[in-house]
C-alpha cells in the first residue's frame, strides 16, 4: 500500500454532492465527516444521506464519526456503504469491541484521536485497527491551521506501527495542503485527508495529484 490521497467533501457543494464527487476522479476515497452537533460545535449529515452518496460513485467512502455514543451508530454507517469506518476514541466507551464489529460487519475499522489525545495508552489496540486517524486541527471545521504540534504524535504513531510490524494505515486529517503535506509523509503518515486544498482549487482532481506528488516526494 503506497500513499492514498482522500478528499473531504466537507467544503463541496452540498447541494451538488454527486457532481461535487465525480470532479476528484483519481480519489483514493471520499471522506465523508458525519457531525452530530455535540461532539463538535457543527451538523452535516447522517446515514441516508451517505448512503445516497455511496450509490452515486465507485470510490469508497471513509466515513469519519465526529458524534457522541459511536458504540450506538457507527454500525449504521458500514450498512449505509462506507468501506471504512472511523470512530473517535474520546467518544467509545468499548473501542475494541466497536473495531471488531465494524471488520465483522464487513467494513475497514479505524480510531481517531484529536490533537490532546495521547497515542501512549491505546497502543495495544493498534492491531485492532485497519486505520488509525491522527487529527491535525480541532475537529468540527474545514479550512482551519494544520497544527504542528501533532507531527510528535504521528511519529510516535508510526513508530509504534512498525514495532508491531502491522499494516495499520496512519491517517491525517485537518488542514492538510501543498504546504504541509510533505510534513505529514516525512512523520510517516500514508493516508492524507485534505477538504479546503482540494475544493478550493479551481482543478480539485488535478490538486488531488498534485497532493499525491508531493507525499511521495
Ligand atoms: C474537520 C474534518 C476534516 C475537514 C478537513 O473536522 O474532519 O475532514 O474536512 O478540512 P481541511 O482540509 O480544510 O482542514
Ligand atoms: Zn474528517
């Protein structure tokens, strides 16, 4: 598995979301960030609509759960077509559980972490996890400042990934661009979320190559 580049549709049209789709053709995913107004400060859109979305296109979706009790509905998310899942670990009271029934339910299972959240402790989780998401702003808004002082944190993360000698993908998610991109690759992230940077360009496809160039440079 090389690097993945995997377009937030967050800044798209929303009212265009299938056409807003079928503009970043060469995605490795469609990140879609389900927000439920209580984990974060913002609402966007819960499983009907993801489904609707999941029979628009052939890319897989990565669904990112910024909701409260994930234990409860993450399931859903895997039922509306998403090929993976994530959950953020500050809002699952079973983690473990919850990753092994997002796999058993047919889904890739994946674990966030916001900025102030320690990698330290859910270390022996990691082979629980087909993706671990390091977030790299304050969940809840696009276009915000990619912050620094997390790339300590996608270190250690990779680290611990090798250690273990698994195929773990280590995600970012959070003002990812041209700009910083090289940064998260050297820290040893593969998997790279960026929303603004994309559907900000005036060509979002050609910027999801670009983005991919330069991660790999
Ligand atoms: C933020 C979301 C991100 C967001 C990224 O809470 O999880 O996926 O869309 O947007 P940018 O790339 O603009 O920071
Ligand atoms: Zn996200």
């Amino acid at each position: 598995m090389g690097i993945q580049i995997t377009p937030s549709i967050l800044n798209a049209d929303f009212a265009r979301l299938g056409e807003e789709v079928a503009r970043i053709g060469s995605a490795d995913w469609v990140h879609v960030d389900v927000m439920d107004n209580h984990f974060v400060p913002n609402l966007t859109f819960g499983p009907t609509m993801v489904e609707a979305l999941a029979r628009s296109t052939d890319i897989p979706l990565d669904a990112h759960l910024m909701i409260e009790d994930a234990d409860r509905n993450a399931l859903e998310y895997v039922d509306a077509g998403c090929g993976s899942v994530t959950f953020h670990v500050e809002a699952a009271k079973a983690p473990v559980r919850l990753a092994r029934e997002i796999r058993a339910a047919g889904a890739r299972a994946s674990m966030a972490l916001r900025p102030a959240t320690p990698i330290e402790p859910y270390e022996d989780l990691l082979p629980e996890l087909d993706m671990l998401l390091i977030m790299t702003v304050e969940p809840g808004f696009g276009g915000q400042k990619f912050l620094d002082l997390c790339l300590p944190k996608i270190r250690a993360a990779r680290a611990m990934l090798d250690k273990h000698g698994i195929e773990t993908w280590l995600q970012v998610d959070g003002g990812v661009s041209l700009e910083t991109i090289e940064r998260c690759a050297e820290a040893g992230a593969d998997t790279f979320v960026a929303g603004s940077a994309v559907y900000s360009a005036d060509d979002p496809d050609r910027m999801v190559a670009e983005l991919r160039a330069a991660a790999e440079a």
